[in-house]
C-alpha cells in the first residue's frame, strides 16, 4: 500500500489547484491506480482508519486529476459557467400579502473558489461578472462588491438589479458608481417607489443610455398617486433609442416613470394588479406583445368589470396564471398569436374578448390550464383563421372525442361549417382520454394540409395503431410519442427536427 501512495511524488493537490494535466502514459498509470486503491478499499470495507482515510482521498483527487471536465477548453468552460442552471435567483420587494419579485443573479464567487483554474477562468470571463444584483442602500461591502463586478466586467454590457425598497437613504457613492457606467446598461431593474428623492440620482444617465434594451420597474406597497406630477417631469430615461422592453412588477398604481413611449414594443406585467394595467395601455399604444403573468394568489387580479380600452396594436398576447379579468380589458383587433398558460377560470372571459377583439388570430397555445372540452371546442370554433395550435397538459384531460370529432372534415363539406379550416400546425400534448381511431381520422382527413404534427400520448398503442400512425404521410414534419408496455417513452419521427423545434414549445418538447 505504501507504494500506491509514491506513484506520483508531485503534489496532486498542486496540479489540482492550477489544472496540471498529466500526459497520456500517466493517465493510464493513474486510471489503473485508482483501480488499485478501490480495490483495497474494498477489502478494508467500513471500518474507519488511517489507511481507509488515506485511500478515499487518493480516491478523490487522482480521478478528478483525469476527470474530463479539466481537459475543455477555456471558452468551452466559460460557456459552461455561464449557463443560467448554475446560477441563483434573488427575491426582492417581499411583502406579506402580495407576491415577491424574483430576478436572476449569477454566481462568479461560487464558481471562482473551486480551484485555481476555474478561477482564472472566470476571473477573465466578463460576462460572467455582469449580472448583478445589489441594495443601494448599504454600506462599504456592497461598494466594494459591485466594484469588483464592474472591473472584471470590463466593458461587457450590464443586466442588473438595483434595489431601493428597504426604506432608508440611498447611499450617492453607490449610485454614482453605477451611474458612471449608464453606457453598458442592456437591462435594468429598478425596485424602487417612484419617489423624486429616489429618482434624482438618476439625473446624469440623461442621454447616455445608447444601449439600454429592457427597463423592469418593481414597486414596492404603497400609494404613489400623488407623486405623479413629479414624475410626470422626470426625463432620465426618456432618451434611449434601443429600448423597446418594459416591465412593471407588483405594480398596483401610481406612476408610470416617463420612456420613449413610442419605441416600446413589449409590456410585461409580473403580480401587477389589473385595474392599474389601463393607464399603462394608453401610455404605451405601440405596443406589439403584452403578457400578464401572476405570482398572487387567484383573486390577486380580480376587479369589477370595467369597460375595456380603446383598440390596442398588440399582436401577441400571454395570459398566465390567475388573470380573471383581464381579457375584459382588452380590445386587440391586429392580434395575430395567444397564448395561455398556467390559468384558471378564463374560458367564460376569453370567448367575449375574441368576439369583441374580431381579430384573424394566427397562433394558440393553451398549457397547463384549466378547461373543459365544451369550453374549448367552443374557443375553436371562434378561430376560424388559426394556422397554429398547441395544446399541451390540459386540466382536466379535457382532449376528448369530443374535440376531436368536429375538428375532423367530412367528404365535401363545405369550408364554413369545419372547425379551424385553415389548421397547418398542431401540436398535442400529455393527452390520453380519446380513442386513437378519432384521432387517426382527423390527422388523415387534414393530411393534405397539416404540414407540422407533434402528438404525445400518455397511452400505450397497439402492433395495429401503430402501423396506421407509420403510414401516415404529411406535406412537412411529423413526431410521435407513447408509452410501451414498460412504460418507456417511444419517440417516432419523420421530417427535419428543426422544423419541429420551431414550433414545439419547450413544456411539451
């Protein structure tokens, strides 16, 4: 044993620490001793002692010593730590009776401390250092921290997260060291009341943001009504050409700090009450994409119904989880693509806003929401227009012959009397509770046309089922998934991939 601790005098830890790769002769000897000492290992079994101890960290560090994680190279390592499932989140603006705002934050420290190596690596990885989160209001750690992140940035463009919620004195040293970089800023989000004493720190960006693309206003509780007049005034941001993203979060009222209303193209609104999203339609009437996404509870959007704002430009809209009313605000006649995720109760509201809106919609995506299949059928037959349809874990079950009959075109019927007659795209998942007969019988009825099918069943198909989906020929791409009889999922495919990936959303991918 004590010759399987010499086979290499160096210090393993050394090459460890700075990414010492032995050559190819002594990976094999290595390989072949860490075999070795497992195979002591054994022998001793769970008794602790010195050897044992011994043999567990020869164990560690001479396979990680060939792990082939130290052979990348330094961007395809830099790639990796970059990767947003490797980073953290930051919740901001908690409150007890609404939602917290969460926003991401990456972590170069963490990364940085496993070895010499990585930390050089990432030292020099500057995009890895510019997405930062940190509270304006504290003291010289924070100073020195958001310091470091902008030097090693060096001039990569910068998304971050100023917050200024806790209620005390800005700190100027912070926010000028910020300010003094306004010309990287790509994203940025304020969590902040829209207060003048918060606000005028902000007077030097004027003019200097050439390449600010998306602004996130958080709002903490309050009431800021009064404080519009001073608002009304302010033009730090009203000069950046690139910004075309606004997103308001926790947004109960008050205020709506001054843009470039006419460039904004997408709204977002993260746990925002609706009766405060009207005023922000009127600003902002060029919008081309609104989505509306809770983090409150199912009531949190509810307000009386109120009448619904003039003709919007929106053409994409994404409704997401308890959003009763909003569609009762809404007036969309240039919709083109609606999607609806994560809801509840919405069928008896979407129905009215499709017939007021009297658009040509496109595209539908309806996932993980709650409907049942009279609702949905009867959601369909609005859409005659609809080229694109995506449905995909629908609660309850509610994919049924019933659906699907109507959506079948008989021999020489006439356009007008079949469901979505212009369907080319379907797309159908996390479904069981129809017979595989109704559904072959409407793929085939539409062959023609449908120039794109993803189905995925959760069911198993018979040696007689599956010859007739093998046989089934359309104009484009099509794929099948299913559970076999071990209840392994079956993937069949004809086509490119890539066509389906352009499509296929990543929930049901």
């Amino acid at each position: 044993m004590d010759s399987l601790f010499k086979t290499h005098g160096t210090d393993v830890r050394d090459h460890l620490r700075h990414n010492i790769l032995p050559s190819n002769s002594e990976k094999n000897a290595i390989i072949e001793s860490v075999t070795t000492a497992r195979r002591l290992l054994s022998k001793i079994g769970t008794v602790e002692s010195f050897a044992s101890d011994m043999l567990r960290c020869y164990i560690s560090d001479y396979s990680s010593l060939v792990s082939p994680i130290r052979r990348l190279p330094d961007d395809i390592l830099e790639t990796i730590f970059l990767h947003p499932e490797i980073h953290d989140f930051v919740k901001l603006g908690r409150v007890a009776s609404g939602p917290s705002f969460v926003v991401d934050r990456h972590k170069p420290h963490i990364i940085a401390s496993v070895s010499h190596h990585w930390r050089e690596v990432a030292v020099h990885a500057a995009r890895l250092w510019s997405s930062f989160s940190f509270d304006g209001c504290r003291g010289e750690y924070t100073l020195r921290d958001l310091r470091l992140c902008l030097d090693r940035s060096k001039d990569a463009a910068l998304d971050f997260t100023l917050d200024l919620s806790s209620g005390r004195r800005p700190n100027p040293v912070i926010l000028d060291e910020i300010t003094k970089h306004s010309e990287r800023w790509v994203k940025f989000t304020l969590v902040a009341p829209p207060d003048p004493q918060y606000l005028q720190v902000f007077a030097p960006v004027h003019g200097r943001l050439h390449r600010l693309e998306a602004i996130v206003l958080g709002y903490p509780p309050g009431n800021y009504d009064e404080l519009a007049s001073d608002v009304a005034t302010w033009n730090a941001f009203e000069v950046a050409p690139r910004l075309t993203v606004l997103q308001l979060a926790i947004f109960r009222g008050g205020p709506v700090l001054p843009l470039p209303a006419h460039q904004i193209e997408t709204i977002s609104f993260v746990g925002s009450h609706s009766g405060s999203c009207g005023k922000v339609f009127s600003m902002f009437p060029h919008a081309r994409e609104m989505a509306f996404i809770s983090s409150g509870p199912p009531d949190f959007f509810y307000v009386p119904d109120v009448a619904p704002e003039p003709h919007l430009a929106t053409r994409r809209i994404i409704l997401g989880e308890a959003l009763d009313n909003i569609p009762d605000r809404l007036n969309t006649p240039n919709l083109e693509e609606l999607r609806i995720i994560d809801c509840l109760n919405w069928s008896r509201r979407i129905i009215p806003f499709m017939t007021r809106s009297a658009c040509s919609l496109q595209t539908l995506v309806v996932h993980n929401t709650r409907v049942r299949g009279t609702e949905l059928l009867a959601l369909l037959r609005q859409v005659p227009t609809l080229d694109t349809l995506v449905l995909t874990e629908l609660v309850p079950n509610s994919i049924t012959d019933l659906v699907l009959g109507p959506l079948t075109p008989l021999p020489g019927s006439p356009a007008t009397q079949v469901v979505l007659p212009a369907l080319t795209r379907l797309v159908v998942a996390g479904v069981y509770l129809f017979s595989t007969q109704v559904l072959m019988q409407m793929l085939e009825a539409r062959h023609d046309a449908l120039v794109l099918v993803h189905i995925t069943l959760h069911k198993e198909l018979g040696a007689a089922e599956l010859e007739r989906f093998a046989a089934f020929q359309t104009a484009g791409s099509w794929c099948l998934q299913y559970l076999d009889d071990q209840m392994k999922c079956v993937r069949i495919q004809k086509g490119k991939a890539a066509q389906l990936q352009s499509i296929v959303p990543a929930w049901c991918a």
